[in-house]
C-alpha cells in the first residue's frame, strides 16, 4: 500500500504491522505483505474458496473492507482464504477451481452456481453439499454491504457453512 504525501513525487511504503495497527477492525489486501506474512509463518490451510463477481480482476477497496469484515466475523482472515473475481485468470469451471485450490469450502459472491459450471441449481443462502465439498451463493458483495435484511440472511448461512 502506498500513501501519497503533500508531494506526489515523494511516495512512501507502511509496513504491514503499522497497517493493521492503523486498522483493527478490517485488513486492507496487499499481496505482497500478505505473501511475505505468509512465508514468515508457515503456510496456513485455505479450505475456504471466495469468487466474486468484479468489475475487474481485483476487488476494490470498499469491497475488500466489507469481505474483511466478514471474514472477521467467522473468525478468519483475508490471508486464509483464496480469493479470485470471475475476471481473474484463474476463474473457470468448478472442476478446475476444486482441482487448483482443494477447497472444503466455495462461496460465490453475484455469480451463479451454472458461472462455475456446477451440474445443479440452488437458491440463494442456500448451503448445498456436492462432491464432499459444501456451496454457497449469494447476492455481489455491494448489493449485500446495501441491505440490511440481506447481510442477516447471508450471515445465518455463512454460520450454517461454516458449523
């Protein structure tokens, strides 16, 4: 992350801890820092897959604080789950994606289970299992972030997936 100061020439690098520091409740992605964290650590598990549908092939920073803040909620973190838009490069069929990343877990963010191919359709908070692994869809993380009755209703099925 960089921050501009008065001079646009002169731009400096925070250090990671200094940004979480600055922000206790929410994370902002950077993957460097998130990478590099990681590798200091250990490699930590990613059973939990996230697809959001996305203008472009990252998430923009508002999206990335609501997903943050959710993640919080359920007691994990940006840096321990895998996260692509249906832009990114590595967005395909639900074959590819369980075969690339070996997820227990996928929630698709304003996509659809047919964007990813899957062989069945089910509504929305719904949690469907298939395959040995479990499946949720709901609304874009912008529509959700709007609505009040929808955030509750994504939260008892995030609680639901996440038993």
């Amino acid at each position: 992350m960089t921050i501009n100061s008065m001079n646009k020439n002169n731009i400096e690098l925070l250090p990671y801890s200094l940004i979480t520091s600055l922000y206790k409740d929410v994370l902002i992605e950077d993957k460097t820092y998130l990478e590099k964290d990681t590798e200091e650590k250990g490699t930590m598990p990613k059973d939990v897959l996230i697809i959001a549908k996305s203008a472009s092939t990252n998430l923009n920073e508002k999206q990335i604080l609501f997903l943050t803040a959710i993640l919080k909620a359920l007691k994990l973190e940006l840096k321990e789950v895998h996260l692509i838009t249906n832009l990114d490069e590595n967005f395909g069929p639900y074959k590819t994606l369980v075969s690339k990343y070996s997820p227990n877990k996928i929630i698709l963010f304003g996509l659809d289970p047919s964007d990813i191919e899957l062989p069945m359709n089910f509504p929305p908070f719904q949690i469907q299992a298939f395959e040995n692994k479990k499946y949720l869809y709901a609304p874009t993380l912008d529509e959700i972030e709007e609505n009040k009755s929808t955030k509750l209703t994504l939260w008892q099925g995030l609680q639901k997936l996440f038993l």
